[in-house]
C-alpha cells in the first residue's frame, strides 16, 4: 500500500497524517506577511490534470498557493509563479538573496522529499497549500511517492517531468495550469531558442567536438559521469571523457583518482565552485594534465546556483550558452553573450543583470590560463 511505504521511507511521516487531520479546520492562510490578502471568494472549481507519468489528479482550477516537493521544482516555480509560494524545500543562502524576492525569503522552510529526505508534512498540512508540485527526473516510485503524500496531507500532489530537452514543455505545462500562460511561454521560448542554438552550434562543430572533464569536490577527484542526468549539457556539447561504468545519479558525481584523469586527460577541464581552480595551476601533480599545463580549464559560474547544475534544473540553460562562449569562441564571433545571460536573469530571476555583476560571477570563467592570467 503507498501510504505505509511513504511511513517507511520517512518514519516521522506517520504522524503528519495525524496532525494534518488534526490541522485541516485551523488551516492558515500562506500568503507571506507582507503580501495582501485577497478577499474572500467561493472555491474554484476542481480539474482534472493528468501529470508525466500518467496520474489523473483532481486539481483547483484555479490555484493561487502551491508548495514545491524539493529544490528543482523551487527553481521553476520561482521563475514562473514567485507569488504563489506559501513555503520553500530550501532555505537560500545569504549570497543567493539578492535574485530572490524578499517575501520568499521569508517563508518557512517546510524540506524535501527527494534527496535530503526531510519533508515536513506537519508544517505542509498547517499552511494549508492547494497543490504540491514536483518538478524533474522521474524516480521509480514516483507515482507511490506523490499518491502517498497526497493521502497524507489531503492535498494533490503532481509530478511534471523536466529534462534538459523536456524543460520548455514543462514550462508551457506549469504556464496552464497555473494561468500564467504568457509567463510560461516566455520561458519556454528561451529554452528553446537555446537548445536551437546549441543544436546548431554542435552540427557545425562536427567531429571537432572538445574532450572535457567536469571535476569537483574539494580534491577535485569527483567527475561528472556521461550518462547521468548531471551530465546532460556536457554531454551535449562536448567528448565528456568520463566514462565509467555506472554514472551516479547525485550531483557529488562518480570519485575517481589522478591516474584515471591522466589516462583520460581532456583538452579542457572545468572545476565546480570550490574545488581546486585557485590551486591546480600551481600544483605538480594537476600539472601533468595538459589542460592545466596548457591553461585551458575554467571554474564554473555559480549565482544563485551553479550553472551546470547541482541541483540540475533551469540554472543548466545558463551553462549552455557559458560552454558554447569557452569551448568554441570561433563560432561566436560577433554574438555578446553578456546580453544573452541577462535576458535569462531578467525572465527567470526578474534580475535587471548589470555589467558589473556579470564580469563578477564569471571572473574565474571565461579567460583561459587559471588564476590572475
């Protein structure tokens, strides 16, 4: 039965049944403080959606406070319905704030299902949303997953499958059933446009494609596998050198060691945020790769969230285009990236990107040659 798995893959979950029936007359309404409050309306009439894998759910027609089930599904949602937030999956951290409206920052923080496995549904059945919503890779219980937390709480829960290919159809999907149809399509246009872009951009390049590595971890000896769903845009655009035998599904990536790097030994490497860029083009032992003897390798932009994922949602557009400017700068010749980058803060981050703040999140990422070349 899905609702005792659920109890069995979160043992505090048995008793949020309990408070939310307990909570269901109290519930409070979740529009943040500083929001105003509606006037009172009849309930919207009920709908029924059939979501990404194949769950026909009675939803609100008319929805106007949703909770999102982790931190994919925060990133969409803030980009296409930022005011109907009643809580967050996570909390954002102080150097994220300024791309994030003040009232969301001041939600409660309620957890999510998938990855920190913290989900508080207490606090969910308190707030009162009318739909929780989640948003990416499709894991194998899935549909048992959101049927048991739609039992639990008395509110619909959906699943909307986003991969990088899928993601402007997502949008168009959130776009309908939220009734922010012009949002949604905006966004999906510029995801397309991008993959458009890119589609071209590797047809041109042909077989000259570049081998790269992702590495990351503060040793740097963790890659990002091909294959896995952390792996998608590079994949894409480039020989992801990192072939292994199973590709983790986490974004920390498969661990490896130094020898395998040198046995695979890419033109370009790129380092996640905090790794060792600063170090690597001082250090012998790195120094034997010729990406690093060579200066081509890159730190990966990150503002508010890293641009090749981690988590690996909408953020992955943005390192999409950042790729396309470092690997293969011959064919974009003429084209101001800076423009393109701010178009994406201004859509899904209604960020007014300047110059200033550009040149800043990708310092390390643009000029080849490490450190202070």
């Amino acid at each position: 039965m899905a609702y005792n798995r659920f109890i069995v893959k979160n043992n505090s979950l048995g008793r949020a049944l309990l408070a939310a029936l307990l909570l269901l007359p109290l519930l409070a309404s979740c529009r943040p403080k500083t929001a105003p409050t509606p006037a009172a309306e009849a309930k919207p009439a009920q709908v029924l959606f059939t979501d990404s894998v194949g769950r026909t759910v009675e939803i609100p027609g008319k929805i106007t406070r949703l909770v999102p089930s982790g931190t994919l599904a925060q990133m969409f949602l803030l980009a296409i319905a930022p005011d109907m937030f009643c809580a967050i999956s996570s909390a954002y951290p102080p150097d994220a704030e300024e791309f994030v409206p003040a009232y969301v920052l001041q939600l409660p923080v309620v957890g999510q299902f998938y990855g920190a496995d913290n989900l508080n549904l207490e606090e969910i059945a308190a707030i009162g949303p009318e739909l929780v919503i989640d948003i990416g890779e499709p894991k194998d219980s899935i549909a048992e997953d959101m049927d048991a937390i739609s039992q639990a709480i008395a509110v619909p829960a959906i699943h909307i499958t986003a991969t990088l290919q899928s993601t402007p159809q997502a949008f168009r999907t959130l776009g309908t059933i939220l009734g922010r149809e012009e949002q949604g399509e905006a966004l999906a246009a510029f995801c397309e446009k991008t993959l458009s872009e890119a589609q071209e951009l590797v047809a041109e390049v042909g077989d000259a494609k570049k081998s790269v590595l992702y590495c990351l971890g503060q040793a740097g000896l963790n890659v990002i596998a091909a294959g896995s769903f952390h792996g998608e845009v590079l994949d894409y655009l480039a020989h992801n050198q990192a072939v292994v035998a199973n590709p983790a599904s986490r974004g920390s990536g498969n661990e490896t060691d130094l020898e395998q790097l040198l046995l695979w030994d890419p033109e370009v490497i790129i380092f996640g945020p905090d790794s060792v860029y600063m170090t690597a083009g001082s250090d012998p032992t790195w120094k034997q790769l010729q990406a690093i003897r060579k200066g081509t390798y890159y730190e990966v932009p990150f503002g508010p969230h890293n641009w090749m994922g981690m988590p690996p949602s909408i953020n992955r557009y943005l390192g999409i285009i950042w790729l396309e400017q470092i690997l293969y700068p011959e064919y974009r010749v003429g084209i101001d990236w800076y423009q393109e980058i701010a178009e994406y803060y201004r859509l899904f981050y209604r960020y007014d990107l300047s110059r200033e703040r550009f040149d800043q999140l990708t310092a390390h990422s643009v000029k080849p040659g490490g450190p202070g070349a």
